[in-house]
C-alpha cells in the first residue's frame, strides 16, 4: 500500500494514539485555536459553528458527530469548518465523562432509573446490542429466531437516556461555547486588523519619508 507505515505501530502504541495525540494535547489544542483564528468569516459565523460541533459531542451518535455538526452548522448558518474542530470537545478524556453525566441525567429526566445499566456494563452492552442487530438481520434470511432483548436494554438503559440528558448539557455547553468564542474571536480579529492597520500606515509612512527624501536631493 503507498501509505502503509514503514514502521508499523504496536498495539499499545496505537491505543496511546487514542488517547494521546502525537506531539501532546496541548500541541493539539494549539493548532485547533490556530486554525480557528485562520478562518476568513465572521465571529458570529464561527461561533455558531463552534456551538454546532459542541452539541453534536454531547449525543450518542458515535460515529456521526462530525456529519452532524456540518448539518446543524448549515442549518444555521454557521461555519462549517468551525463546527469540525467544535467536535473535538468530544474526545477520548472528555467521552467517559460526557457519557456518565448524560446517562445519569437523561434517567433523571425520564424518570427511568429502574432500567439503568451499571457502569461497568456500559461498553458490553453496546457490544452486545450490536451484536444483536447483526444477528436479527442475517435471520431474516435464515431460520434463525430474531430477539429484542439486549436491544431493548441498550435503548432504554443507555441509549435514550443518554440522548435526552446529553442534549441537555449539550445546549448548556453550547450556549456557553458560542459566546465564549464569539467575544474571544471578535477580539482577536479586532487586534489582528488593527495590527494590519498599524503595519500599512508605518509602511506607507516609511515610503512617503522616502519619496520626499528622494525629491530633496
């Protein structure tokens, strides 16, 4: 393959991967903060896009978080770009968190915690859910008996719950994201014009010192 590694990684080096960027988190937050002062639109635009990516971490929908962040961006007129790297709220410290807090709530809200599933069995019930789902596809076109089950654990004992409570503190972490990046990218694009200006004046000043030295001499 032409991009195959020279080097191949471990597998404990790849799951470091997962949970440690190359070069540090703090490298990786850099960057993020450099392209989003890079983008050529306005604050109001970014930040929506910013709010767009935050909101979409918050839900269950693993996988799909970076389609539907450009969705919500586009729908509302935010930046799309902006709304990928407002994703990153979502990432592999930020997840057992988020998912925690959102189950718990979520039950809270619906009033569901008889149906809550511990823990520890979180993962192994997305597994088996999944699982499940291959199973009753391929005994459509066998003998094979479907069963609901694990399926309807998963649904109403982390699924639903996590939904509803990780929109909740979605749209709070949302909010709260979009003006904390509107006020910080206004700001910033405001000193970096002014930086411009300064920097064109003194340049013109310089040239017209020069044409008039010229014409004296």
């Amino acid at each position: 393959m032409v991009f195959r590694r020279r080097n191949p990684q471990g597998v404990l080096s790849e799951a470091r991967a997962l949970v440690l960027p190359p070069g540090g988190w703090r490298r990786a937050f850099s960057y993020m903060r450099h392209r989003l002062t890079r983008i050529p639109d306005a604050p109001h635009r970014i930040a929506r896009g910013i709010a767009c990516g935050i909101l979409a971490s918050f839900t269950p929908l693993f996988g799909l978080h970076f389609f539907l962040a450009v969705f919500l961006a586009m729908l509302i007129r935010g930046n799309v770009i902006a709304s990928l790297i407002g994703t990153a709220v979502g990432n592999p410290l930020t997840f057992p968190f988020i998912a925690i807090l959102s189950i718990d709530l979520g039950h809270a809200l619906l009033g569901t915690r008889d149906l809550g599933v511990p823990i520890t069995q979180i993962m192994t019930t997305f597994g088996q859910a999944g699982d499940e789902i291959f199973r009753n596809v391929r005994a459509v076109f066998t003998d094979d008996v479907t069963n609901w089950d694990r399926l309807d654990r998963f649904f109403n004992g982390i699924f639903l719950p996590y939904l509803v409570g990780g929109l909740a503190m979605g749209v709070v972490a949302a909010t709260s994201g979009y003006w904390l990046s509107l006020k910080a990218i206004a700001a910033y694009q405001k000193l970096r014009d002014a930086r411009r200006e300064a920097r064109m004046r003194k340049k013109a000043e310089a040239g017209h010192d020069q044409t008039k030295k010229d014409s004296t001499e």
